[in-house]
C-alpha cells in the first residue's frame, strides 16, 4: 500500500524509527568535510542565469555515482536525476544552481573572484548571495543518502537541479522542456531556502502562500522639455514623476485591505542630463509584490491610473498620455500546501525537536519554486522551507543595534554553510523517506 492509499493522518503518523534518523545524521557528519570541499568549490565558481553550465555539470556526475538516471539540459541547463526503487509516490527535490552579479566582499579565504555579463549585458563580478551553493551542495548530500538508503523506501525520487532562479524563469523553462511529460510527474515538490532571518540549523515555514507574486513595472512620463529659468514654458516630467512616486503608495495605504500585504517600490528614477534644462522624460522602475492574482491586477490598475491621472493633472494632452509597462513573464507567488505543510512540520518536529521547527510568517520575497506546484495543483503536493545560517547571538547583536545579519543579495552574505548543508539534507531526507514509505 502506497502513501496515496493512506489518509493524510495515518500518512504522516509514520515517523521514521529514531535509529534509521540517528543513522542519517551520523552518516551526514561523517560526510560533511567532503561535502564542504563541494560547498567552497561551487562557492568559488559561481555561474549567472541560464550560464550554469559548470555547476550543472558537478550536480549531474554526482547523481549518476549515486545511481541515478541523469538527463541534462532540460530548460537549457537544469539537470534532472531519476531514482525509480519500486512502487509508491513521486517525490520531486529541487535546488537552484544561479549565482547573482554582485562583487563578493565577505572576505572568505574562497570567496568568489569570478566575473561574467548577465543577460541584461551587464559585465559585473558573480556572487553566490543567494545561498544556492549550499543548496546544491545539500541536493548532492541529500541524493547520495537517499540512494544508499534505498531498502527504507519505496517509490520515485526525482531530483531537479533548476537553473535561473533569480530570473523567476527557471521552472517554467523546465517545465515547458517537459520535465512533467518526459519524467515521472511528482505527488510531492519540496525544496529549501537558506536564510539570515533564522538561527542556524533552525526550520521554518509558511502554511499557504509563502512568497509573493513578483511584478516589474517600467513608467515613463512625458513631457515638454525646456529651459530651467523658463518652466512655464514647459511640462516637467519630474515634477510629475516625484508626484506619482508619492501617490502611487496611496494604491497600498488606502486601496488595498491592511490584512493582505502588498508593496510597491520605486527602485529607479531617471530623468533630465543638465542643471539647467528640464527634460522631456522621466522614467521609473518599480516592483511590485502581491500574493494573490486578484490583489495583484488591482495593484497594477492602480499603477496605471494613478500614472495617467498625474499626466492629467498636470495638464498634458492624450498624445503625452504614460507609458506603464508590466514585464513579462512576471514570478508567480509560492503556495505551500497547508496540511501537507503542517503535517510536515510536525514531523520534522518529531525528528528535530520543537525548538528547532517553527512556523514562519510569509515573506515578500520572490521565488519559481512555485510553479512546479501550480502546474498541476491541488495534486500536487508542495513545500519549501527556510533554513537558518547565522549564529543567534549575531542575529541577536544586530537586531541590537538596529540591523541586522547580512541577508541574502547582500555582498556581505556568509552563511554558516556547514550548518546550513547539514540541516536541509538531513530534512530532505528524513521528508522523502516519510513521503515514500515501504509497507512490505
């Protein structure tokens, strides 16, 4: 009898014994200097969105060791490794491989020196400031226990490592390539995040939506350039601008239900060339962070007609009407599956202890990891969870002095990465094992 076959209570009732998950962190331990060497290399040599070519490369010859069947190139660089051990569930484990152009200053003897030109065609250095080495190094960890481990379960594992990320057009270039037609379609999609907001080794997660819709929207006003000492003479885009800046947050502050978070950002502002002139043109980049689809398009309403409103104001004609440019694709909101995600929850709990796993709020922050549920939801099942990486007393000391810990996307991001691998491996497997259960 398979895990389909059960009720989600009994499901979830059958913990792993306490040896088989001593078994697991010991063998871990034994393991985590190897896996350190893994962790500073990939560390050291980072690769930019849809350029992981190398990273992709290490991830794949570790799962073909491990005895799994390894396809490259699905959505151009992801790798997808196949372990079938008998009948059962489909569990999907997934790791992003993308680095972030940021030049390193965290002053780690291995630190990155790499550089490369992103798609935008920004040369720039790399940087994994996003903690997706040590998501790749867990991965490997996580796929090398579970295929010597493969007496404890049954079912089919498939292990996705998903190139760009930070793009938020990894997964759909996977799924679009037919991760869910040429492979095994999953019952269960897990996947971990390193994080600064936890301390290390600590687990949490979000019943229900997790991370937010990701919109990046391009405004630029018009308006009739002129002379500096001369503004009656014109139409000041800046001034307009400036005026949208400020009201456009009036969309959040008294449109939008205080209950149901949202933000929009003003990230860049770009106008005129000269003291003395007043230019024809501003132009604003905004992002803009929803969770649902409904709370996003009155979100992007809003932006466009409070952008046409100002033109209006300001008396422009319709020929100088704003161009609002919504980018697409745009990143979809995650959703954790609620039971799933508490009954997981309380099993990690059971392994890990209570102080260890706690329920975390939802964050605005934007991640694909989403879409591998979406595309086939609610039967899909799927979960990502936060791993803490920075010691409690440096948590503690920087909220003190009113910080806090270098995040992820900061130069300055040095995860206790040991800590970091240790725990999520240790979680991603124990999770699939319970997942995949053998009943005979």
């Amino acid at each position: 009898m398979t895990i389909r076959c059960l009720t989600a209570a009994a499901a979830f009732a059958l913990i792993a014994a306490p040896a088989a998950a001593e078994t697991v962190g010991d063998r871990l331990k034994a393991e985590l200097p190897g896996l350190m060497e893994i962790y500073r290399d990939l560390h050291a040599n980072p690769e930019l969105s849809f350029q992981e070519v190398r990273s992709a490369a290490i991830m794949a010859k570790a799962a073909r060791a491990a005895g799994f069947e390894v396809t490259e190139k699905v959505g151009q660089t992801g790798v997808v490794a196949v372990l079938r051990n008998g009948p059962g569930p489909v569990v999907l484990l997934r790791a992003d491989m993308d680095g972030l152009p940021i030049v390193e200053q965290t002053g780690l003897p291995f630190a990155s020196k790499r550089r490369g030109v992103s798609t935008a065609g920004v040369e720039s250095g790399i940087m994994h400031g996003c903690g997706h080495d040590t998501h790749m190094t867990a991965w490997i960890a996580t796929a090398r226990l579970l295929a010597a481990r493969k007496a404890e379960w049954s079912g089919t594992l498939v292990m996705v490592a998903q190139p760009a990320e930070e793009l938020g057009l990894g997964a759909r270039a996977m799924l679009a390539d037919g991760l869910y037609s040429r492979f095994p379609k999953p019952d269960f999609a897990l996947a971990f995040h390193d994080t600064s907001d936890l301390p290390s080794g600590v687990i949490g997660a979000t019943p229900g939506y997790a991370l937010a819709n990701v919109d990046s929207v391009d405004v630029t006003f018009h308006g009739l350039g002129g002379h500096g000492s001369q503004p009656h003479k014109t139409k000041d885009p800046i001034v307009l601008a400036a005026a949208f800046v400020n009201r456009v947050q009036t969309v959040i502050s008294r449109e939008n239900d205080p209950q149901d978070p949202a933000v929009i950002t003003v990230g860049s502002f770009h106008a005129g060339a000269k003291h003395n002139i007043i230019s024809d043109k501003a132009e604003l980049q905004l992002t803009v962070r929803s969770y649902s689809d409904a709370t996003r398009a009155r979100l992007l309403a809003g932006i466009r007609r409070v952008a046409e409103g100002e033109a209006a104001v300001a008396g422009l004609p319709a020929s100088l009407k704003p161009d609002v440019t919504v980018r697409e694709p745009y990143t979809r909101s995650t959703f954790n599956t609620p039971d799933f995600t508490r009954s997981m929850l309380d099993f990690l709990k059971g392994h890990f202890g209570s102080e260890r796993v706690q329920i975390t709020p939802p964050s605005m922050g934007g991640e694909d990891f989403g879409e591998f549920g979406r595309a086939d939801a609610p039967r899909i099942q799927s979960l990502i969870f936060w791993v803490g990486g920075y010691p409690a007393d440096a948590i503690a000391k920087a909220k003190a002095e009113g910080g806090a810990a270098p995040g992820i996307h900061s130069p300055f991001f040095a995860p206790e990465a040991g800590k970091v691998i240790a725990t999520a491996a240790e979680a991603l497997t124990l999770s699939a094992m319970q997942l995949m259960p053998r009943t005979q």
